[in-house]
C-alpha cells in the first residue's frame, strides 16, 4: 500500500535550492544510472525521484505540466537545480560533469563524442529489449536477437569506443561524465550476456574492460554499489522490458522521493585526488601522449 511507505507521500514538484539536486526519472536503472553516479562520484547530497505504478498521477499528471512551465522540453530523465530545468539524458550529464567539477574544458568535444557514442549502442540496445521498434515483437525473441546484436551493430558500437578510448578511461587517466554513460552500458550488455548465458569477450575490447573494472574499484563509488538503485532497480522498464536484470524482484511499488549521493570524495590532504598518480602510472607511454594531443588540441 502506498500510503504505508512514507518515502511515497512525495510534495508536489518545487524548485531546488542552491545546492540541491533533484533527479526525476523512472524507478529503474536506465538513462538515469549514470547520472546518479556522478553525485555519488562527487559526494553530492541529491534526491532521486524515482516514479513508479503510479506515475500516471505523479509524474504525468503531476510533476510534469509544472515542470514544463520552466522547460516546455520536459522529459524523464530531468534535472532540477536552483531554477533551472535541464531535460534530456546527455544534456543532464554535461550539467552535472560541469556543475560537480567532474568534467575538464579541455576534454569537452571528446567527452562530448564518447558520450554521443555510447548513447547511439544504447539506442539500438533498446530496440531489442523493448518491443516497440517492432524488431523484436515477443519475449521468446529475445535471445536471438541479443546474439544478434551482440554479432552486428552491437559489435560495432563497442568497437568505435574502444578506438575512441585514450584510457583508463575515455579522455585519460580521470572520469569525465561519459564514462559512467559507457559503464552503464557495459554493465547492461554483461548483464544481459550472462542471463542469456552469450559470450561476451570483454577481453576483445581490452581497454573498454580496463575502464569498466576501474569503475566498479572506484573508492567514490562504492556508496552508489551497494545502493538499491543499482543492486535491486531494473536496467529497463519492467512493465514493457524482455529484460530486467536479476536485482529485480519484481515489485515496481509507488513513486519514491530518496536522498542519495553523499558519500564523501577521497582526496589526500593537500587537495589532490589520490588515485591520480595511480591511474597515470598505469596508462601506457602511448595513452599518455594521446591525453596530452587531445588537450593540446582541444
């Protein structure tokens, strides 16, 4: 019962206040995944609205007609900060790769690529696990649809990544935002792999694995690991999805206002960020130089 769980008896929509984030979106993983992972990278205090069974009520014909006074944009995933309204998934991420100091001036048209990248494998993974391209029209379609996506376009979409990364990650030895847009998606096809029980040689994209496996070492991360948003949320939308994950215990429930990301940044005492020094000692005398052509460059 709704009622009963407190976290559901949300206030209607409000501006944020300086400093205060609110993230709405569905209550599953998806495109907010990445998002929610930049404020726990940060250490950013944020409330994550998480819509449910009843979004009809609270999103649609709630939140969004107000929203949408301030942003005639309005769609989920959306980001309020202050007064301002941010929509769309990649505009969001930019948001915050800026607004949390996560995100460096000189990577910006890399950063910017990479993220556009990751977002062209995630469109065509979802015409696949959804049924309203109408490539894949039943569930039983599924698997062999994954084998195929995974033999084609999916095969080429990591591959353009793995070429586009400078490594650790995509524009050197820090994240920037589209890396945890890349990790997402990375988790998603490792997911979806190992229920279908698929092959998926991580070992054929060496540095898309090095970045994955950096991700899920990350100190900052580890608070956003063991959160329900990524242990028990569903990757897609259940209601409509041929794959969920198995975190999902199928209970979707009501619509939920939780405030997240405040585990603390590791910084050393000076200031600095202690795996720095780490991360480049890993990177390749090449993967170095290519760091240092891109902000050259850029």
């Amino acid at each position: 019962d709704a009622r009963q769980d407190p976290r559901s008896q949300i206030r209607s929509v409000h501006m944020a206040q300086p400093d205060e984030f609110v993230l709405g979106y569905w209550k599953i993983r998806g495109l907010a995944a990445a998002q929610r992972m930049m404020f726990y990278y940060a250490g950013q205090k944020f409330t994550d609205r998480a819509y449910g069974e009843d979004a009809r009520e609270k999103y649609f014909g709630g939140d969004k007609p107000e929203l949408a006074k301030k942003n005639p944009c309005i769609n989920l995933p959306y980001l309020i900060d202050g007064d301002l309204v941010v929509t769309q998934s990649n505009s969001i991420l930019l948001h915050l790769g800026k607004k949390l100091g996560i995100d460096k001036d000189e990577f910006f048209i890399h950063n910017h690529q990479a993220l556009d990248q990751a977002m062209d494998l995630r469109n065509d993974t979802m015409k696949i696990v959804y049924p309203f391209a109408g490539a894949v029209k039943t569930k039983e379609e599924f698997p062999a649809a994954l084998r195929s996506h995974m033999d084609t376009c999916g095969a080429t979409h990591l591959a353009k990544l793995e070429g586009f990364c400078v490594g650790l990650f995509m524009c050197g030895p820090v994240p920037q935002s589209s890396d945890f847009h890349v990790f997402e998606i990375l988790d998603h096809h490792i997911a979806m792999c190992e229920e279908q029980g698929l092959p998926f040689d991580m070992s054929a994209y060496p540095k898309l694995h090095a970045l994955h496996k950096a991700m899920l070492a990350e100190p900052r991360l580890a608070g956003y690991f063991a959160a329900e948003c990524y242990t028990e949320y569903a990757f897609n939308n259940p209601a409509y999805s041929y794959f969920v994950g198995k975190g999902y215990k199928g209970d979707f429930g009501p619509t939920v206002d939780v405030v997240r990301g405040m585990s603390a940044p590791s910084k050393s005492k000076k200031g600095g960020d202690k795996s720095m020094a780490a991360k480049m000692g890993a990177m390749s005398k090449e993967e170095k130089e290519r760091a240092k052509l891109i902000a050259k460059v850029v």
